[in-house]
C-alpha cells in the first residue's frame, strides 16, 4: 500500500512539473510572440511633451509602425535617439531583455538627464530634392522639377496644424530656435523634420538633415485620450 502510495506522490510530482514547464514556456514563447509583434509591425508610444502641439497633445499615446517605409510629406514620424553611446555587450544584452519583458515600453538607455538619448515624434516637412527655405516659422519648398515656392501646407495631402512664435519688437532672434533660414536643397536619402510646436522644440533647424536611417518608425494614429483620437 505504502509503495502504491510512493508511486502515486511521485507521478503527481512529475504531472506538476511538467504543467509548471509547460507554462513556463508557454510564458516565453508568448514574450517572444509580443516582442516580434511590437519590434517589427506596430507598437505604442507615450508623447509625454508638448513639442508636437496641437494636432499631437502631450501625455498621448500613439501607435506606430516601423514596418511602414515609405516617407511622404506631412508625415509624423518617430525618431531614434540621437546619441553616440557605445555600450558592452553585457549592457546591450541587458537593455534587449528589459525590452522584451517590458513590450519595448522600458528602454534603460533613455535617461531623462540626457536628452539625446530619448525618442522625439517629429513631422517630415521636406523630402529628398525638394529646396526649402523658412520665414516666420513657416517652412516654404519648391519640390525637385518644379519653379515656383509653395508653403509646407500647399505641398502635402495631409491637413495638420502648427504652433507659432509670436516675436514682440524687442525680441532677440538669436534666441531660441530660428525662425528663418536662406535656401537650401535636400540631397539624396536627406529629409527635413519639424515639430509642430516651433517655438522651442528641437528638430532639423538644429539638427540638420536627418536620412531614412534615422527614422526608428511612422506614427499610425492617436488612440488616447479617446476624444483625441486621430489617424496620422
């Protein structure tokens, strides 16, 4: 009876086992599931400044894409970190497994004391070929073929809104970021980015062009809070 009894505990022992591995790998193998999902087709992003207002409030969340590659005026776009960090591989491999258990929400390179090392949701305005100039905070292009100038409105299919700087008599305009600059032709592969809010977000007046590499992924839509909900 007592070896009956053994033999008993035993199997249950082992059928437990075998159910605690099965949802441990059941848990990973959904971790690695969500993580592809999130990495290479869609996954959301929390705007927590105002430099995209009004038509991207802060503290939303937007879904964006990285699958999406092709770029076109009067899109938003999510910009990768603009650091030149080197890390280890132990730190690497660290920074992938918070990512993966975290749904790429945490990422521990960004820090909050170095802004360089943070994602910004920025607007291309201009696109390879297109010769730009800026005069009050609005970016005027005459796209690669074409004669005459058009504002950065007059050029895209996609209706969106931008905040401006009002200057008063005595302002300084070497403060801040410009609102105007000569013109100056795109290159190849060279796309010209703005935030909405111009009056002291920084983007391509102060980094430069930036090429299709520098883009991590293209906003999708706005999905909270709910009655701000907008397709990009």
């Amino acid at each position: 009876m007592s070896q009956k009894l053994v033999q008993f505990s035993y199997q249950l022992k082992k059928e437990n086992q075998r159910k605690i591995s099965s949802w441990i790998l059941f848990f990973i193998f959904l971790c690695i599931f969500i993580n592809v999902i999130l990495s290479f087709f869609f996954y959301p992003v929390n705007q927590k400044s105002v430099s995209m207002i009004p038509d991207v409030p802060s503290n939303s969340f937007i879904m964006v894409s990285p699958a999406m590659k092709s770029m076109n005026r009067g899109d938003v776009v999510l910009m990768k970190p603009r650091n030149n960090l080197k890390f280890g591989k132990f730190h690497i491999l660290c920074i992938k497994i918070v990512k993966l258990f975290t749904g790429q929400q945490i990422n521990p390179d960004e820090s909050a004391l170095k802004p360089s090392t943070k994602s910004h949701l920025r607007r291309i305005v201009a696109i390879p070929g297109d010769t730009i100039y800026m005069r009050d905070y609005v970016l005027y292009i005459k796209p690669a073929g074409e004669k005459h100038f058009l504002t950065e409105f007059e050029t895209t299919k996609k209706a969106y809104n931008v905040t401006f700087f009002t200057a008063t008599s005595d302002w300084e305009s070497d403060i801040g970021v410009k609102g105007a600059f000569g013109e100056v032709t795109l290159a190849d592969d060279e796309y010209f980015v703005l935030a909405d809010n111009r009056k002291s977000s920084d983007d391509s007046r102060l980094w430069g062009m930036v090429k299709k590499s520098d883009i991590a992924a293209r906003a999708l839509l706005c999905y909270f809070p709910f009655n701000k909900f907008r397709v990009y």
